[in-house]
C-alpha cells in the first residue's frame, strides 16, 4: 500500500464533511418553477407512521366484482409489494373477505404539508390493470365512457418485469422515453401468437390500463424474444411510475377507493424529537468515553462514528445510486443504533489491541499496524452474523424484485412464495447499511487517520494511544 502521509488525516476528514454535509442538507436547485433534487437530504426522509402518522385508505372491487378470498389475498400481497417498491416500508395491508375490502395504512410523503389523504392515495399507482389487446376498436358502456371492444392478448400477470428505456421516435426523430417490458415464459407464446396474428392483419396491438388507451402501435414483425415496448409520449416521471406499477404486480381484479382517513403517529407527536435528544446525549457520553480511555485513537473513533451515523442516513435518503431509499421507522432506528454500537465495539478492539502491543514493546507504527491487522479479524466475525441476518430479512420480506429476494426465493424461501413486510425490512436495511459502513469508517477511515496522526511530531508520544510514558 503506498505510504500513508501526514496530509492524509486532513483529506480523510475533509471526505467525511463533504459527505456528511450532502447526506444531511442534499443538493438541489431550481429550473425556473419546477425543483430539481440532484441528492435528498434528510428533510427528504420518508417517516414512519409511527412518527409521522400517515394515511388510512380503504379499497374495494369496482363494478360490484365479488372477489374471492383467495383473490382478495393475492390482491393485498401486489400492494405490499408496490409500497415496498416505492421505498415505502413502513405499512399495514389486510384484507377482509366478509366486507370484500382491502384497507391500506402507509405513512405521509417527505415534506407532506397539506396532509391530504385523498392526494396521498395516487401516489400508490392507480388500482388499474394492463392489458394488450388486439385492434383499437372501444365501445360505450352504460355510464357513456369509452371501453375496449378487443380480445385480450396479454395481461399484466404475464409481465415478468418493467424497466424505462429510451428510443427513437420514428416519426418526430427524437428520443422519447418508453416502458420496456420483459415477459414471463407464457406470455412469450401468447405474445408471439398475437403479433403473428397482427401482422398478417395488419391490426395494431393496443396497450390500456384499465379504460385508457396507453398506446397503439402497429406490428411489423413476429416478436418471439419475449419483449415489449409500451409507448406514450411519457416523460421520465410518468414512465418510471407505470413501470413500478407493473413492477409491483397485476391486480386480479380493478379496485377503487371506498374511503380515506389520517392516522396519528403510534408513538406521539413529538417521538422523533424525543429520540433525537436521547441520541444526541447518548452519543455526547460516547464521545468523551472514547476520548478518555483511548485518547488519540478514541477521538479519531468519534469523527468516524460521526461518518457512519451520517453515512446510515444517506442510506436511507437514497443517496448511493445503486440502491433505493428506504422508509426510516422505529425499526429502522434501532438498526442504525445497533449498527452504531457494533462500531463502538469494533474501535474499542482497535484501541485495546494498540495498547497491547505498545506495552509489548513495539514502536509507535509497528504497533499501529499489527493492531489494526490483529484486530480486523475480530471485527470480521463479530459482524459477518449480522450481515447474514439483515440479508435474510431483506430478502424475506422486501420487494419480490430486490437483488436479495431473488436470490433467496429461489433457493430457501422458494416453498412460502413471497411477502413485503416494510418494518422488518427496514430493520434489515438499516443493519445492513451500518454494518457496511462499519468497516468502510470505523476499519479503514479510522486507520488512515489513525496512522496519518502518528507522523505528526506532536503526537509521537505512546500516551496518547494508550501506552506507558516514555
């Protein structure tokens, strides 16, 4: 590894500020009216119900559709699953068959300021369904609304996954954005033998979501590959909220909204003040013990702390690019609290092992280097249990398409078919954000920091790492 030099503390700390400051205050700007969001920053944090309270809606069959059990509870497993892929995850989704309704309970938008239930209950995807169906032709039905005419080609059940794309636009020349599709198996025949179908007579396949035609486009050849494109003059937004629409599954059945209510936070008002005030103390006390027994190494422990707690919330607001945000809830706090304290754990074992080979005899960067050598191992195995149970939970109960969930639905939870339950997942996700920035600030960040320090000609000296008086 090439030397670690004194200017290296004061880039690593500089790294941290930056970092801390875009997860905490994010960045964005104005174009004209319209606000732009470039990183969220923590007024961007989706709260719990049990902080902020939320939205209490129920849902029922349109059309005076009388569902099954069995059809109700395939019903309310989607909308489990489109909440979760909205970074919703934190709700409460039943059914109950003797009413023949679905009641829905998930928490207000970030920065929510008119707390209308009724605005808030779009934000879930109109409770619509996706059909391909053959010609254009509609009808008028008893209310004097336009309905297809069409035999069904392709339903949404047969959509394996939806994604937004870029194509060009044949007739205007220009790139417009489009919802890609990618079927299941049996929606590959079907799909072949409707555009065969098409082709020879030259009948456009339209796309609606339950009575609006989305699109229309006309086949010019058999499309065996078991892909789609849906088009629409959609912007980004709008492209992106159909895709996760089909993403969170097919409804069996067209729902509407039979009521809404507000819900108050489960644990008061002012809990999310109360816990920020017990974790500022809490942490105040961390800080001036590190510093006490482990001095140098302690307060260099307390600025990657600082990273780590900062680094979880960037965690949560979505900030990484690879990986969405999440809902933060009670759960999802004492994830980050116990992540937190694993880092605790694991700058301890760092100082003790410094102290100990100090007075073995070794010199000051010898025993920095075996120290954090020495003491990776321990902090390896110490967290490498909670990683594989944050993956199970993320896996088990977050959204059916996660990069996890795929893995573990195939293998050990392929027998109980899947679930989205958001408060043990955000527990999960939380443990799991901690745990990796546990080595990226208290394992590497700490030794960079640690060993920069240690060039320095005024903090040579072995008591300040916890060693005899020379």
């Amino acid at each position: 590894m090439k030397k670690i030099g004194k200017s290296t503390f004061f880039i690593v700390v500089a790294i941290i500020a930056l970092f801390s400051c875009s997860a905490i205050f994010g960045v964005d700007y104005r174009y004209g009216d319209i606000p732009k969001t470039i990183i969220k920053g923590v007024d961007d944090i989706r709260l719990g119900i049990d902080i902020k309270g939320g939205v209490d809606a129920t849902f029922e069959p349109a059309d005076d559709y009388d569902a099954s059990s069995d059809q109700l509870d395939a019903a309310t497993e989607i909308i489990k699953t489109r909440l979760s892929s909205l970074g919703i995850t934190d709700s409460e989704v039943y059914s109950d068959s003797k009413s023949n309704r679905i009641i829905v309970r998930f928490p207000w938008q970030a920065g929510e300021e008119d707390f209308d239930p009724e605005s808030s209950v779009k934000e879930l995807g109109e409770m619509a369904e996706l059909t391909f169906r053959m010609g254009t032709e509609t009808t008028t039905d008893v209310t004097g609304k336009n309905a297809y005419s069409g035999e069904v080609v392709l339903q949404g059940g047969d959509v394996e996954s939806a994604s937004v794309g870029r194509q060009n636009n044949e007739n205007s020349k220009q790139m417009e954005y489009v919802v890609q599709l990618k079927l299941k198996d049996t929606g590959k025949d079907k799909f072949a033998n409707a555009t065969s179908q098409a082709m020879s007579s030259g009948v456009p396949i339209a796309i609606w979501m339950d009575d609006e035609q989305i699109s229309a486009p006309s086949v010019n050849s058999v499309i065996t590959d078991g892909s789609a494109v849906i088009t629409g003059n959609f912007t980004y937004d709008s492209a992106k909220k159909l895709a996760d629409q089909i993403n969170g599954g097919a409804l069996p059945f067209k729902m509407e909204t039979k009521s809404t209510n507000t819900i108050s936070p489960t644990m008061g008002e002012g809990s999310l003040d109360a816990i920020l005030l017990a974790a500022g103390i809490a942490f105040a006390f961390i800080a001036v013990y590190m510093v006490f027994l482990y001095r140098l190494p302690g307060f260099v422990a307390v600025l990657a702390l600082m990273g780590q707690i900062t680094g979880s919330i960037a965690f949560v607001t979505g900030w990484f690019g690879f990986m969405p945000g999440s809902t933060l809830t009670i759960p999802g706090i004492a994830g980050i609290i116990l992540a937190v304290g694993m880092g605790v754990d694991a700058n301890i074992i760092t100082g003790e092992r410094i102290k100990e080979e100090l007075r073995s005899g070794k010199s000051l960067d010898g025993a920095i280097k075996v120290a954090y050598k020495r003491a990776f191992s321990a902090i390896l195995d110490g967290n490498i249990t909670n990683v594989i149970i944050a993956v199970i939970l993320m896996g088990a109960f977050g959204v059916p398409s996660s990069f996890f969930s795929k893995i573990l639905n195939k293998t050990i939870f392929f027998m109980f078919g899947a679930t989205a339950e958001g408060f043990v997942y955000s527990f999960g996700f939380t443990l799991l954000a901690g745990v990796i920035l546990n080595f990226v600030m208290g394992v590497f960040a700490s030794r960079l920091m640690v060993t920069s320090l240690s060039k320095f000609k005024c903090f040579k000296s072995k008591k300040l790492y916890g060693g005899d008086a020379e």
